[in-house]
C-alpha cells in the first residue's frame, strides 16, 4: 500500500477518534476549521503582484485597489466562518432498507440566528456526493444524504462533513460529525421467488385451540390464494384492497373445506439453497409475499424465532431477524 495512503488513513483515524459519536451537535470555534480554497490562495498571489507593482511603481490607486480587495477578503473570511458556527446539527433516527437500495440520512439543521445562512452543504465524509440547502433566519432546514451501505445487517451512520464556501468562495469551513445513529439493512428480496412453502400441520394445544374457534364461531380460519373459479363471497376483500394499496394484484380466498390446521414457517430447509446470502433474500421475498397475501407466517433462522402472526410490527421483526442473521 501507499506510504502515504497509511499515513493519511492513519491520521484520519485519529481525527475521528477525537470526535465522540452523538446524535446532536452544536458548531462552535473549538470544531469548525477553516482554510484558503484553491481560488482564495490564487487571490492571494495576485495580491501579491498588485502589492509588489504598486510598491515598484509607487501607484496610489494600486495601493487602493490592493487593500480594498484584501479587506474584502477579510470580511468574507469572517463571514465565511460565521456561517457554520453557532449552527446545530441534529440526526433523524434513520429508517431500514433492504439491501441494494440507497438510504436517506435526513439531518436537520437548527439557525437561531436573526439572519440566512446560505450555501451549507452535507455529505458522507469522503463521497464527494453533496447536498446544499440555506438554513433560514431563526429557522430550520432538512438535508437529506445519500448513503448506499455495502450488505445487510446492522451499520453505524459513516462520519458526516458539512461546510460553506460563502460568500466569495476564498475559504472553505467545514467540520467532521460522528453521528451514534445506527442503520439496520434487509437482505436484498429475491426478484422472482417460488410460492411459498407448504405449512406444518399444527400440534397440540394450538391445533385444538384452532379446531374450537372454528367449531364454536363459525369462522374460517384458513386462507388460501385465489384460484381460478372461486365464488366472490369467498375472497377476502379486506386483504384484497390492502394488497392493491401495496401495488399488489394478489387475491386470497377462504378455505372452506377445512379449517386452518396447518402453520406457515419460512426457514432456510423451505428455501432449498446451498448459498447463505440466497437463502436470505428468498425468505426476505416471502416474508413479503406473505405479508401481501395477508396470512399467519413465522421465521426460523439461524437459532432466531418468531412466532407466526401478521402486520407491520411482525414483517418488521421477521425483516430484522433475517437482517441480523450470523
């Protein structure tokens, strides 16, 4: 490797040792730096030249036009550095994606001072990928960051850097954040997945519980998917409407010939294959599917369980069992 690549990376590395992770920060002079950019050192050597013409030729409007630029970069470096201090920062709780897919780290951005602060951008520190917004007078403004992480399971939020260039361009200011937020990843959903899996046959006190409330209520507890010919009174409409809400076309019926005896479990025997990553996304596929067709589904993976149910809550642990899987 580069000598000075290790050097970098190690310098880097205790730069941000010196940062403590938290979800807030505030901007003060103790953490917001400032330094010539490359125009502001170009102005500054042509200053120079116009000082030494000036001195040589002895031009008393050289003399002027040179201190007049050089105090306007004065005061463009102090209010340049203005800018960023005294601004806080605050994380938005960040919300799990599936792996792939990028995700939005959303950080608010709180001004309690009685003028705009203009062009402050953000980004991952070393992305180059960066997102500007004016933080208005007494006001708030959300920045939202693209972060695209490398596989599943559970990530901290990568160091951030935020920095101004206003108003003239000559200096940057920037300072570095270490955000505590962590970001959970899916695995990636298989794109075309089989149907799911047969369920187990239920034993014990679950299958008498199941047989005496159908037995006493009437009801049906089986469901089924939609098959060519089924009556409509027998399609559930109430599933229908939430799977079309999601963009799905999937229809399930109600299973009259026999009462729900049988409990579906998504576990990496029912997947059937050899890869563990594979595995992963085609459960993550039916845990969606099944979520679709609204049905009792539970997950068995790698000494992870959870027990068969539905709705948001459930899809979201199923998801986060699979995410966490060693």
């Amino acid at each position: 490797m580069n000598p000075v690549g290790v050097l970098r990376s190690r310098i880097d590395g205790w730069f941000l040792s010196r940062r403590a992770p938290s979800d807030t920060l505030e901007l003060t002079q103790r953490n917001v730096y400032i330094v010539p950019t490359r125009a502001g050192w170009t102005l500054a050597a042509t200053l120079l030249v116009l000082l030494v013409a000036s001195i040589n030729y002895q031009l008393n409007l050289g003399y002027l036009l040179t201190f007049l630029l050089a105090g306007s970069v004065a005061v463009g470096m102090h209010v340049c550095h203005a800018t960023l201090r005294g601004l806080a920062l605050r994380m938005v709780p960040p919300e799990a994606q599936f792996a792939g897919a990028a995700a939005v780290l959303r950080v608010v951005l709180h001004n309690e001072r009685r003028s705009v602060r203009y062009g402050i951008g953000m980004a991952v520190r070393g992305s180059g990928q960066w997102a500007w917004t004016d933080v208005p007078a007494e006001g708030t403004a959300t920045v939202e960051i693209a972060f695209q992480p490398e596989r599943r399971g559970l990530h901290p939020v990568p160091p951030l850097t935020a920095e101004t260039r206003f108003p003239l361009g000559t200096f940057r200011v920037w300072t570095v954040w270490r955000p505590a937020a962590q970001l959970l990843v899916y695995p990636t959903p298989e794109a075309h997945p089989p149907p799911l899996p047969p369920g187990e046959p239920l034993s014990g006190p679950a299958a008498a519980s199941a047989a005496m409330r159908a037995q006493n209520a009437g009801e049906y507890d089986g469901v089924r998917a939609y098959r060519r010919g089924d009556p409509l009174k027998l399609v559930v409409w109430k599933k229908a409407a939430r799977a079309q809400a999601n963009g799905s076309e999937d229809l399930v019926s109600r299973d009259t010939q026999h009462t729900q005896r049988e409990e579906l479990w998504l576990d990496a025997h029912a997947a059937a294959l050899p890869d563990t990553e594979a595995r992963l996304s085609r459960l993550c596929a039916w845990v969606l599917m099944a979520d679709r067709l609204g049905v009792d589904y539970g997950v068995r993976v790698a000494g992870r369980t959870v027990k068969p149910s539905q709705g948001e809550a459930h899809r979201r642990a199923c998801l986060e069992a699979l995410a966490l899987c060693a």
